[in-house]
C-alpha cells in the first residue's frame, strides 16, 4: 500500500494530533516538593549561587563579545578554555563542603574532560572549525552544569 | 433520602477541582496534575526535543502553575490556557538553557538526532520527524501548525519578525517533507 502523498499525511496528523505522553520520571514527588515549601526560603538559601551564576554569565557574555570580534578563533578556544577553568574550580570550591546527590559525579566530569581533551585535539589541526568551537563550548558548559546540578538540585528527585 | 451512588464516587469534575485548588487543596492539585501531565509534557518534548528538559519544564509548568491558578477566571477553557502557559513556559526555559556561546553567536541547536526521535515511546509519524528539525522551525511549526497560534502571537511568543516566522514555517515543512518522502 502506497503511504498518503505529504500534505494529506500532515493534515491527518495534525487533526489527530492530540499525543498524550506520559514521562518516564515520576514528576509530582518534585512538584509537591517544590510547592509545599515556601518558595522565600528556597530562594534565600539559593541566592549566591545564583548571583554567582548571573555574574559568570555576564562576564562570559562580554567576553565573547570581545573574542568572536576581535580574536582568531584559535584564541577564542584559549580564552575560552581559561575562562571556563576559572568557573570550574570556583564551584568546585563553591560546593567543597556540599554533599552531593550521586555517588557518580566525578566519573561522569571525567568522561566531560575526555571529551573536552578530545575535542581540543581536534582543534589543533582545525583552529577555526565552528562545530568544534560549538562542542568544546557545549562540553565546558555540560560539566558547569553537572557540577551545579549534583550540589543544587531542583525539584526533579533524581 | 437516597442517594445516587454514580453521583456520589463520580470523580469531581475538572471546575470543581480547579476550584478546591484555588484554596490551597493539594490533593485537588495531584488530580489536575493526573488528568494534564500527559498533554503538558507532550507538548513540552515537542517544543524542546529533549527528554531530560521536558520533564524539567513539566515540573516548572506545575510548580507555576499552583501560584498562577488563581488568575485562571474561566474564560477559555482550562486545557486552552494550560496549553498557553505551558508554551510561554517552554520557551522561556529554552532560553534560560542556553548556554553563553549560543546567546552570544546565536548557534541554533539541532534537533534530535534520528534514532532517539525514533524510539520515543508515545509520538505519532509526525511527531517523530518534527523532533528531528532545528530549534527555531521546530518551534515556529509546534506552535503554529499544530498548536494554532497565528504567525503575528508566535512572532511576539518567540521575539522574532512576523517574516522569520512564515519563513522558519516554511522550512520546517520544507525538511519534514524531504524526511517523510525519504522515508
């Protein structure tokens, strides 16, 4: 049997297009979490981490400003690592003292460094490759984010 | 006095919980979350192609929603406005994730890769190829071909010109038509 030519297969799904899709987490513990707390105390205990994540964040945007416009891309990869070092050991030190959620953690940041060294090495031979640019900026902020994630979780009960 | 025992277990109906939740009953909200979770976080994997960060704006759009309700006056129908909120939310959660390279040099994120979109459980054909699409048409097609909004609301929604929206439009169907044809 012939499948129905494209406009008629879009506007059949789109009529039918009520997909319900149940996730495979169990969501509501998070949810009944995060609204049976006061939301005031959340937002105390959480405040320096933020103010430090809205800092970093603005401190990054002008500094790729300045590297996307003024510098080769093999400078951009340089300072970009820098930077990204920089971020890395101050929450590092933010959360020493922190317990974290998994067990696991530093396996998975080590598989980020891998990834990160890989993709540097790649960079050698192509200093100007966007994609690679995009990934190493992909893998820094992978490992910013796990290493938020696992010392300041949020509703999601992991 | 008798009482009529379908009426008596029947489950409260959706404006009678929505009132009790008004109030501050919980378990009135564990009811509304049953009856919506599915059409909410479908609605979230379409607009954000990622398992992980559906399930995290699904949490968000719940968690806003408790503090939002009491705004919620019955004009429309609930489903109409959830579905409202739930994009907004979405979207802002997308831009939130973002990372500074891509805010900066304006990357756009490519969609699922094949195989994952393939094996989610649950998506019907189009669904599948419409994950597969980058961020900016997936969006503009999410919105406007299957949730409705015209191209002037997905424009406002989204911060870009009313043209990138009908061209990001054109695009998508442009690519799910190649992929569907290729198929």
């Amino acid at each position: 049997m012939s499948k129905p030519d494209f406009e008629t297969f879009l506007a059949e799904s789109i009529n039918n297009s009520e997909t319900q899709i149940a996730p495979q987490k169990d969501l509501w513990q998070g949810i009944e979490k995060a609204i049976s707390n006061p939301a005031t105390k959340q937002r105390e205990s959480s405040m320096w981490p933020k103010l430090a994540g809205i800092a970093a964040c603005s401190v990054a945007a002008l500094l790729s400003v300045q590297l996307v416009f003024n510098s080769s891309a093999q400078n951009t990869s340089v300072a970009m690592s820098d930077f990204f070092a920089e971020q890395k050991q101050t929450l590092l030190v933010q959360y020493q003292n922190q317990p974290a959620l998994t067990d696991n953690w530093q396996q998975q940041l080590t598989e980020l460094e891998d990834a990160e060294r890989a993709i540097k090495q790649a960079l050698e031979n192509e200093p100007e490759n966007p994609a690679l640019l995009k990934m190493l900026a992909q893998v820094y902020q992978q490992q910013l984010d796990l290493i938020n994630k696992v010392h300041a979780p949020k509703w999601q009960t992991i | 006095m008798l009482i009529d025992a379908k009426e008596a277990f029947a489950p409260p109906s959706e404006d009678a919980l929505i009132a009790q939740v008004k109030m501050g009953d919980q378990q009135a909200y564990a009811q509304l979350y049953t009856l919506h979770v599915k059409r909410v976080y479908a609605l979230c994997l379409r607009l954000l192609a990622d398992k992980e960060h559906a399930e995290d704006a699904t949490q968000e759009v719940f968690v806003q929603l408790w503090h939002k309700i009491a705004s919620f006056e019955g004009q429309s129908q609930f489903s109409t406005w959830l579905h409202s909120v739930t994009s907004n939310i979405a979207i802002s959660y997308l831009r939130k994730h973002k990372n500074w390279l891509q805010k900066v040099v304006s990357f756009e994120q490519s969609g699922m890769d094949e195989q994952s979109a393939t094996d989610c459980q649950g998506l019907n054909g189009l669904d599948k190829l419409v994950l597969r699409l980058p961020e900016r048409a997936r969006m503009v097609f999410v919105l406007h071909a299957i949730e409705g909004y015209r191209h002037e609301e997905v424009a406002t929604m989204l911060g870009m010109a009313v043209g990138s929206s009908k061209s990001q439009y054109h695009r998508a169907k442009q690519l799910l038509k190649e992929w569907y044809e290729n198929e």
